[in-house]
C-alpha cells in the first residue's frame, strides 16, 4: 500500500500513514484512529488535508536501453555543438 502525508492545520502536524489509493482521510479524528496515535488537544472533527510529497525516481530501464551513448567530439556534448551546452 502506498503511504501518504497528511497534514492539520489546526495543530501543524504532519502524520504519514499507509491506505489504499481509493481512500482519503478527512479529519483529525480518522487519521489518529488509522495512525494509532493520540488526538491530544487537538479536536477529532478537526480537517487534515493530504500534502503533496516527491516521489521516487524510478533509475535503470528495460533490457532495450542498452545502446551506447555516442562519443562527443571535441568540448561539445554533441555532433558540432548544436545542442549549446559544450
């Protein structure tokens, strides 16, 4: 299941928290009950919203990327520097 962050801006902060892709958590209350933590202070019906993170880079590729860069020739990074950045 992929995890998710969670944020309350009732109180700051921030709970990561693993659900299905479908499901969406709309309080405080809900998301403390998923997490297994305490509400504390903070009160359940309180709205958290889901934060946007970076996702991982997937490195490497299939077996078809295995061709060989092309050489670069003199200082520039491709055939007669057209690319602009030799």
């Amino acid at each position: 299941m992929p995890t998710y962050d969670y944020l309350c801006p009732e109180n700051g902060k921030t709970v990561e928290i693993s659900h299905r892709m479908v499901e969406t958590l709309t309080t405080w209350g809900d998301l403390c009950e998923r997490a297994g933590i305490e509400p504390g202070d903070t009160p359940a019906e309180s709205p958290v919203r889901k934060v946007i993170t970076g996702g991982a880079a997937i490195l490497g590729g299939s077996s078809r990327d295995t061709a060989p860069m092309p050489e670069m020739s003199g200082s520039a990074c491709c055939n007669g520097g057209g690319c602009g950045c030799g």
